[in-house]
C-alpha cells in the first residue's frame, strides 16, 4: 500500500508587510466662525481700543455718563485743565526695585512736581496716575497726557533700557521730554543705542547729568606762556555736549541740564 498522496497546497493570498507609519487622518474643518469685535482690545501699537459698539449696553452706559456725571458733563476745556493737573506737570523718577530687594525684579517711580510746571505748591499730593482707569471716556481724554505731560528719569541704564522695552510703540510716541541716565550718553554716542527719535519718535527735549560735563572737562592752558594746565570752561564743555546731541537728532530738540543725584556711578565712562 502506497503513501498517501498530500493534497495540494492552495496558493496562499501575497505576504504584505504592514508599515510602521501611522496613517493621519485629515479631518474636514468646518466654515471658520469669526467672533464679533469685543471693546477693549489693543492696537498694534499697544494702546487700548476704546471704541464701543453704538448700539451696545456700554454706548448706553457712556451717553448715561456724560450727561448725570457732575464731571464729565463739564466743558471739555475744563476737563482737559483738570487732567492736565491730576497726571501731568510731573518729574516721574523710575527706579529699580530689585536693588533693594533681589527677589523682587519690577520697576517703580517716585514722583515730584516740575520745578516749571505749575504743579509747585506745598499742598502736592503724590500722583497715582489711576485717572485713565475710571472709564473709557477720561481713558480717551487722559491716557496721552500720562506721558506727553510728565519727565521721566532713571537711576541708571539698565533701568532706562527695562523701562523702554516694557513701553509699547505707542506709549513711547507720546513721550517729549526723558533725563539721559549715566551711561546711557556713552553708548549712544558711540551709536550703541538707537538715536532718541527712534525710541522716542516725539521727543522734544532731553537733559542730561550736569557730571557729565565736569567729568568730561578738558585739561587746556589758557596762554603759551602760561605753562600751568587748567580745565576748560565748564560752559563749553557743555556746550560741545549740547552740539553732539543735536548732531546727531537735528536742531529740532531741545537739550537741557539736570542736577539730581546719581545713583549709580559704575556706569559712568567717558
């Protein structure tokens, strides 16, 4: 009796190697759904949309406002005096206050009135700037007057530089009048900071350190046979400072002199 015979093997479907990849699945995304404008918004140049809808609950509430507030229902004259006088006419002092508490790193100001402004009287009463957050009308009426109204100076550079780069395009657009820190003359003058009317686009008036000018005072004699060496008149001095400035800005700017102190000599080079 013979062996018997095998069946034959039926032809098996093709070996297909499944592959590692993962297949992705695209979903269809549906009609994109704009949401509608909200008030509040900033601009590109960082300042506040103030503008409302005119149909809104808020309109109502602002044409409400303007005529039972005893203060916005004044003149617009009046109103412009009395911002002018709650935020402006101000030397606004910006300090560093990680330098006296490490663990801290925020800036601060301390404020005083303006040796020229109107603000000079012994009933001075410390600005808190809060006017442009009561609502969006004294916002609009004197948000601008916080920086074109006010001087700002600064303990040293490193502070200047933080400030500015926290101040958006349009806050700095408002701002016509900053004291030159120390240090900061040296690296602008050397072109390591941007001209003042790039950072500050309306500047009209810079003042710088009166050490600037008698650390700077050129040893000169006055006669060629007077052999001893003097210093040069602190007025030109001064003078040559005041035409390196306007060299490099234009005579469109007023250059001035202050007398505070200075906080931080380490940054002076000359």
């Amino acid at each position: 009796m013979g062996s018997p015979e095998l069946p034959a093997r039926s032809a098996g479907p093709k070996d297909h190697t499944i592959s590692s990849k993962r297949t992705k699945v695209v979903k269809k995304k549906g009609p994109t759904v704009r949401k509608p404008k909200q008030p509040g918004r900033r601009y590109m140049n960082g300042l506040m949309k103030a503008e409302i809808p005119a149909r809104s609950e808020l309109m109502k509430i602002a044409k409400a406002n303007s005529i039972q507030s005893p203060l916005l229902n004044l003149p617009a004259e009046i109103r412009n005096k009395i911002w002018a006088y709650a935020v402006g006419y101000h030397q606004v002092d910006i300090h560093d206050y990680s330098c006296v508490r490490r663990w801290d790193i925020r800036l601060t100001h301390v404020t005083h009135p303006l040796t020229k402004g109107p603000n000079t009287s012994s009933s001075f009463v410390q600005p808190t700037f809060a006017v442009p957050k009561v609502c969006r009308q004294m916002y609009v009426e004197s948000s601008a007057m916080v920086y074109s109204l006010n001087n700002f100076g600064f303990d040293n550079l490193d502070t200047c530089d933080r400030w500015i780069l926290g101040r958006p395009l349009g806050q700095r657009r408002l701002i016509v009048s900053v004291d030159m820190p120390f240090g900061y003359y040296s690296l602008y003058k050397d072109g390591f900071r941007k001209l003042l009317r790039q950072t500050f686009p309306g500047i009209a008036k810079v003042n710088l350190h009166t050490k600037m000018a008698e650390m700077s005072q050129r040893i000169v004699t006055s006669t060629w046979f007077h052999t001893v060496p003097t210093r040069e008149p602190l007025n030109d001095t001064k003078q040559r400072f005041v035409d390196q400035v306007k060299k490099k800005e234009g005579d469109g700017i007023e250059v001035d002199w202050y007398s505070g102190s200075a906080n931080s000599l380490v940054y002076l080079h000359y």
